[in-house]
C-alpha cells in the first residue's frame, strides 16, 4: 500500500513556524531558509504542505512571495491552505504553481462555493481540511468553534464529490504527543470514499508506520523533523520502502 509523505511548512510574516495546538502566541520559529527546507523535503516527500498561518486568520492569502519561493524550490507537488475563500484565491495560487488548493473554513461555512470550485477546479486539484478540537471542527485559523456536527459535514463533503481531505487534530498537533489514530480510522471507516490524511501528534517515525499499517493514505507533520525526532535518513528509507 502507498503512504504519502506530506511534509509541512507553516509560514507566518514569511518564516517557516510550528504552533502548539494552533496557538499564534505558541510559535517556535526555524532558521533555515524556505528552499533549503524546500529541497530537503523534496528528497523524501510527495509532496509539501504548506500553511498561511497569516491567511488563515485574515481570510486572504497573505505570503504568496514565501509560497513562490517554496514552489520555485522543489518539483514536488506543493499543496497549500490558509485563508483561500474566492475564485481569485485559488486561481493566483495554481498561477504560482500549486498543484492542490487546501479549502477549510470556506468548504464548511459555504458548501455552494465548494461546489463551483470542484466543478471548475476538479477534486483532484480540491483538498478540504478537516481541522478538528475534541472531534468539533474548527475555523477561521483554528481561532472558532462550528456548531455543525462532524459526521454531517462529513457527508456533505462526501455528496458534494471530495476525494480527498486532511484530517487534523488540534489537540496534538505540534505535541509530539503521538497521533490519535482511532479518530482518522474512524472516519477512513465512515466515509471509505474519502482518501485521509492524517496530521496532528506524529513525533516518530513509528508513528508514521503505525498511521500506513492503519491504511490511511498518508500523513501531514512537520515538528518531529525540525526537532530533530525524526532523521532525514529515516524518512528517505521510508519513502523508499513505501512509495508508489
């Protein structure tokens, strides 16, 4: 079974960043560049995942000169999320070349617009972050609480025709606490439609093992590497090991 590898860079004011549990007071910041960051993930991943912290929470992409930068970097498909909620966003982002759009607080609050950006962007170019705090999904940069339930939401994307979405849960994400894999089989269970990725608490790389050997279709982390809890070595054997 293939495992996809989706490395993160999380930018806030242009510099790669993690976050505890989303927390924008709770930010450790990386010094190295965004194309060395770039380049290493590229030997290993499939793709990157990039995050626009600043976006997020303005509604509006913010770091489109630190995404070119990333994508310019690799020729690896680069994914990106954080505050895409028009037509123009996500056209000036594949402009750029993004090969998939990450939509979250617009895909929940707005099905209709989902609708019209799967019809004209297809969903292989659509991804939807499902980002959730004790099983509620979370908004507008993890900083609001929805009302809806997670299982409607669920179904909705699923009629809409989704194919893919990342699963996140705020609780362990950036804890290296180790990743809730009964959430994500749970909903792989569910909706057996839906290609998971999950993200959130991976802190080793048996984490990762556990989250393939869990047939989900790969996984978002970010800490465990800068931290140095996971090698450039390690992942590079299991890309190999795992790849399509």
């Amino acid at each position: 079974m293939s495992f996809q590898l989706w490395p993160a860079i999380d930018l806030l004011e242009g510099k790669p960043v993690r976050l505890l549990q989303g927390d924008y007071e709770k930010k450790t910041e990386y010094s190295c560049s965004l194309s060395e960051i770039a380049k290493i993930f590229s030997s290993f991943s499939h793709g990157i995942h990039v995050v626009d912290l600043d976006g997020a929470k303005a509604g509006i992409p913010i770091n489109r000169d630190a995404v070119q930068e990333i994508i310019r970097s690799t020729t690896r498909p680069v994914e990106i999320g954080g505050g895409i909620r028009s037509f123009s966003d996500i056209e000036l982002l594949l402009s750029l070349g993004a090969s998939r759009i990450i939509l979250g607080t617009s895909a929940l609050e707005n099905p209709t617009f989902l609708r019209e950006v799967l019809f004209q962007f297809s969903s292989e170019k659509i991804v939807v972050g499902v980002d959730l705090k004790n099983g509620t999904p979370a908004t507008h940069g993890w900083q609001q609480m929805s009302r809806i339930i997670l299982n409607d939401f669920l179904q909705v994307l699923s009629d809409l025709g989704v194919q893919n979405i990342i699963v996140t849960d705020i609780v362990t994400d950036g804890m290296l606490s180790g990743p809730p894999i009964p959430l994500f089989q749970k909903i792989q269970r569910d909706f057996p439609k839906f290609s998971v990725i999950a993200s959130g608490g991976v802190s080793c790389i048996k984490d990762l093992e556990d989250l393939r050997s869990a047939h989900l279709s790969g996984a978002v982390f970010g800490k465990a590497f800068y931290e140095q809890k996971i090698s450039q070595e390690q992942l590079e054997t299991f890309s190999h090991l795992f790849k399509e």
